[in-house]
C-alpha cells in the first residue's frame, strides 16, 4: 500500500505504466474509518485491480467550525483498517487542494439547498468541489459512495452526469450497527447513554407511519429535529443528540 501526501507524486505515479489499462475503483472518505467505509472499499476491491482510498477531512463542505475541529481524525487506525484492501492511500493537505482559495466550486442550485443544504449552508458546494477536485485527480473507472448520506449520492451522481465525468457513481447500502443505529465517524463522539439512545432514532424513522408523524417522536425520544422529509420512497432524517448531528434514512 502506497500513501501520497503531495498531489505531484500521486500524478506521477498515476501517470505510470502499471496503471494502463487496469480498472479504478476510488472510495473518498474524510477517514475515522469504520465498517461502513470498509464495505466500500471491499465492494471497490472486488470489482477493480486498483482500489484507491482518499482520506481528507475536507473544511470547505463544514460550515460550523467547531465541527471541524471536532471531527474524529485516526490516521493510523484508517492505515490499519485499509491494509490488504487498498493499493494507494491519497491524503493530501488543504493548503494543495485548495491552492485556489476556494475561487472555483461546483454549486448545484436545486436539490443542493433543500434539507442538508438548509440546514448547512455552502455544504454541497464544499462537498461537490471536493468531489469533483478528487474524481479529476484519481480518474477512475468507479467511484462509490454510501446510500447513508442519500442527498449527497444524488447530488455526486447529478454532477457526475451534468459534468459529463467519465466515472461511474457506484451506491453502496448503509452500513448499521447490530441496533440498527447507521454507522459514522460521529458516533464515536457519543457518550455510552448517547450511544444507546442514538438507536431509537432509526427505528422512529423507520416505523412512524409520516414523516411529520416522526418529529414529535423523536423530540419525545430526546432528539432535536432538523428535518424528517419524504422523497418518493425515501424517509431522510437529521437530528441532534449531545451536540452531535446524525443523519439516516429509510426505505418507505
Ligand atoms: P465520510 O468519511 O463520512 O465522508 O464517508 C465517506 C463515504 O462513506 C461516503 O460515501 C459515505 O456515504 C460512506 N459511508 C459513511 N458511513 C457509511 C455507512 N454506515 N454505510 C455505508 N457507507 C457509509
């Protein structure tokens, strides 16, 4: 396994002869890995020859600075839980990423400012660029991303067909703990009572007969609400418990 830290030598070694011909599957995560990226990278691992992981905690998609600062960061552990999936790791710094200040994003003007988007202004923008800025970067064959963050999958996968990008857009289910609570890096933030009360909030969304239905159940079960909305056959969900956000959906 290979880790790139300056985007030159991971062009470089792109550039190589032992890329020719061989099929990419790229997984972009923000790290704290879990077993939620590691279906990804397995579903990436046995339907390419090359698995390219990137780990960046990408400021530009945060707009509450102190969920920045607090987003778990385990490079070693991520190193651990990659090791004998992944061929490269890509981490660059933000100072590289983002040489252009941030002058040049992606902004999707529809979808991107309803729920996530109202509640998280600019956070598409920050999430499409970096999509984008890394797809250009990695140019794969597939890309995958988690169903768990459903507006972003469809948001990612309206660029990649607005854009014209040569690299498929791959969904891969969510990941849940035994509970049913979907897993995140966040949770880790949880304190052990948190964690236990966290479970109720896939449950409440998943058995509450509407969405509007949903928000004083969870407000009872000790939640605050951002949104429970229904798109077709998708509930989405945000909530807040101990200052920590959690989103989630479900299958109407
Ligand atoms: P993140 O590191 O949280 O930005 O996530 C990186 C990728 O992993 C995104 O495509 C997420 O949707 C996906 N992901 C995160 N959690 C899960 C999960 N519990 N199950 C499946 N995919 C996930």
């Amino acid at each position: 396994m290979r880790v790139f830290h300056k985007i030159s030598e991971w062009q470089t070694a792109r550039a190589a002869p032992d890329f020719a011909g061989r099929k990419i599957g790229f997984v972009p995560t923000m790290g704290a890995l879990h077993a939620g990226h590691r279906a990804l990278l397995e579903r990436a691992r046995a339907e390419n020859d090359i698995v390219v992981l990137s780990i960046f905690v990408n400021p530009t998609q945060f707009n509450d600075l102190g969920d920045l600062t607090r987003y778990p960061r385990t490079p070693e552990a991520d190193l651990g839980l990659a090791e004998g999936l992944v061929d490269c790791v890509l981490s660059p710094n933000a100072g590289e990423l983002y040489a252009d200040d941030y002058h040049y994003r992606v902004t999707e003007n529809e979808l991107s400012l309803r729920w996530e988007g109202e509640h998280r202004p600019g956070h598409f923008d920050g999430v499409l660029t970096i999509v984008l800025k890394l797809l250009n970067l990695v140019h794969a064959q597939r890309a995958y991303f988690g169903e768990k963050d459903w507006q972003q999958l469809q948001l990612v996968r309206g660029m990649a067909r607005a854009l014209f990008l040569p690299t498929e857009i791959v969904a891969c289910p969510t990941e849940r703990a035994a509970d049913g609570l979907a897993l995140s890096s966040r949770n880790a933030r949880l304190s052990p009572a948190g964690r236990v009360q966290a479970a109720l909030f896939p449950k409440i969304l998943r058995e509450s007969a509407t969405a509007d239905a949903a928000v004083p159940l969870l407000q009872a079960a000790g939640f605050g609400v951002d949104y429970v909305v229904d798109d077709e056959n998708i509930r989405l969900g945000a909530v807040q418990l101990e200052g920590i956000r959690l989103i989630d959906n479900a299958r109407l």
